[in-house]
C-alpha cells in the first residue's frame, strides 16, 4: 500500500541547496534565548528563540539581528523561493479574513482552561509527571494514546464557529483554503484567527506530553503548529486515504456530532526511507472517535480513516512540528529510537553479530580441542 504525504494546502516546502550554516547536535541547556516578537520575520519567533539554544557558541553572542539572519538561512532550506511566495500571499490572505469576519464566540479565542479542559486533563498537566499523564491515558498500541481532552461545552461552542465562519464564506463568496491536500471540507482554524489559542495549546498543554512520550522526533522542543478541522460524511469527505502527516506530532479530537463508521487505522511508525514498507501484526490498530476524547501520536505513524457510514463527524487536528527536530534529522541516518523498519533492521543486525560471534567462539574451541 503506497502513502501519501499530507501536507497543508499552501505548501510547506522541501530542501534548496546545502547551506554551510549547521546547529549544534545538543542545545545550550545554560543558554536563555532572546525573543523576537518584535522582529519582522518570515517565520513565528518562537521558532527562533527555539532554535538558538542549539547555535554554534561563536554565534551565541552576536547581536539578536545576526542570529536571526543565521536562524533564518536555515529555516529558508525548507522553503524555497516559490513556496515563500505563496506563504506570503497566504499571509495577507489570512489577514484579510481577521480584518473582516465577526467571531461569534469570542470566549474561544483565548486559551481559558477551566472552560475548555475536563478537570482530569487539566490537573495532570498542572502536575505535569509522566506517572500523572498516564493516569488519565491509555496506549491501547505503542505510541497511540488516547484521553478525554475537551468539555462537551468547549466541542459545541467550536463547531458554532466553524458553522458560523463557513456560513459567513458562503455569504461573502470569500475563496477558503482547505486544511490540507487530502481534505476538500473543513477549515485552517489559524486563518481566522484562532492561531494564538493554538498556540498556547500547543505550547502549554501537548509540549508537556510530548516531552515525555516523543522526545524522539523533537516533541520537547514543538515550536510551531498547523491547525484545522475536517469535516466528514454526506456531501463531505466521506474517508481518508493511507497517509503520514506533516509534523513531529498529531492531536486528534473528535468534536462531534452524530456519526456512524470514520473509524483511525493505524500501521506503524516509519522514516522517509521505509514509508512505504508492510505492517507487523503489533502495529495493527484501530480507533473507533468519541467526541471530546483526543488521540496524540507521531506525525509519522501511518494512518487512515474509514468511511463515515452516516452522520456528519467534525475532528479538530493540531500538527505540532519542531524547527530543531527537522534540522537534527538531516544529519541523520538511523531512526531506530522511533522508525520500527529502521528498529527492526537494527535488532536483525545485532542477532548477526551475536550469531556470528558464537559460530567463530565454537570453531576456536573445536580447533584448541583437536
């Protein structure tokens, strides 16, 4: 079975040529970034106060402006000069959206804890131990866990939302960006003006987990997100193919309504190199949606929907990524900690070289017992 990528619909970019510029392997534990906030800058300015604790130490003390400069020459390799182009006009895109669209529950968008979270969740990220994370979770397989997440209120105050912005599309015969290039119904929740809550989402609520359970693939270091929901059932997408997502990690929230079938298939985490390679019995999974419950699991972990049956189902999808991970990854070969083709070969390496060590063992024996 051959995957598709998904990727946001206004293009996230591949490789340019080389650039000379690396980061360190291991941040500067000792380092306090400078902020950005204040920059104009192609990118968000978490993203470099993220990545300067992983500079080279000559440019740790060069004045904020230079290390931009070199933050940004790196960041630019995953953005070419077509896709910057099209970020652009996405921008001023987005901005004409917040200019004109009239929020009808503003409450949602400014991160309120209290109101959006189910007790339980809420205090186990207060208490933020791995030991009260799993308190609230199941792993029903590896790297796939699942929670209640969202309040019932919180689910049908975002589906308003949405019903309200796609009515006021309609209204306005305002061309809307889909979610990605798999989706044609749904919407980016950041274009009309819900990316701050995202982001404190992302930042204050998945960073915590994900340090925990996807140190690995940069969950400690999520510095920027995509976030949307999708939309199934009649007149709708009805399914979606075999596919990995485009970032670090992915949460998945069921926010409603009524529904029959959409049931998550999953089939193993890999790399670029083994995406397209079989599934083992073990990695064989599937998840039938409950609203206001949430799924995180890597980015690369190989996924699917099912056909939703009847009904109308809305999920909210946030794709965390880590500008230090994507970078690290280039110089990389092995994925083991976390790709299970990669563990696979790896283990199958090690059981060679402990057969062949044994063989040679009995043959030296055999010859000093002639």
């Amino acid at each position: 079975m051959s995957l598709h990528r998904d990727s946001p619909s206004p293009g996230n970019g591949g490789n340019s040529t080389a650039s000379s510029q690396r980061l360190r392997l291991n941040p500067n534990k000792e380092h306090k970034p400078d902020g950005y906030e204040d920059l104009q800058l192609d990118f968000s300015p978490n993203i470099f106060s993220s990545l300067e604790r992983y500079l080279p130490p000559n440019m740790l003390t060069v004045p904020r402006h230079d290390k931009a400069t070199f933050m940004r020459e790196i960041l630019l390799k995953y953005l070419p000069l077509g896709e910057r182009n099209r970020a652009q006009k996405h921008r001023e895109y987005r901005q004409k959206i917040i200019s004109n669209y009239q929020p009808l529950h503003r409450e949602l968008y400014a991160m309120n804890p209290t109101t959006f979270f189910v007790p339980a969740f809420l205090k186990a990220i207060n208490d933020s131990t791995e030991q009260s994370f799993r308190s609230i979770m199941s792993e029903p397989s590896p790297g796939i866990f699942i929670f209640e997440m969202f309040q019932p209120r919180f689910c049908e105050l975002l589906l308003s939302e949405i019903e309200n912005f796609e009515k006021w599309v309609t209204e306005t015969k305002f061309r809307i960006m889909r979610p990605n290039t798999m989706n044609k119904y749904g919407a980016v929740l950041d274009d009309f003006g819900l990316e701050t809550m995202l982001d404190k989402l992302m930042e204050g609520y998945i960073r915590p987990l994900s340090r925990v359970f996807f140190a690995e693939v940069g969950g400690s270091n999520l510095d920027s997100h995509h976030g949307f929901v999708v939309e199934y059932g009649k007149e709708r997408d009805v399914d979606l193919g075999f596919h990995v997502d485009d970032s670090e990690v992915t949460l998945n929230v069921c926010l409603g309504k009524q529904f029959s079938g959409g049931e998550l298939f999953f089939r193993g985490t890999r790399c670029e190199k083994h995406v397209n390679t079989g599934s083992h019995s073990e990695e064989i999974f599937d998840y039938s949606h409950v609203s206001g419950r949430a799924v995180l699991h890597r980015g690369r972990h190989r996924h699917g929907a099912r056909a939703t049956t009847s009904g109308h189902r809305v999920n909210l999808l946030l794709w965390c990524r880590s500008s230090v991970f994507r970078e690290m990854k280039r110089y990389q070969k092995d994925f083991s900690s976390w790709c299970g083709e990669c563990n696979r070969e790896k283990k199958e390496r090690q059981r060679s070289s402990i057969a062949s060590t044994r063989l040679e063992l009995f043959r030296r024996e055999g010859e000093s017992t002639a």
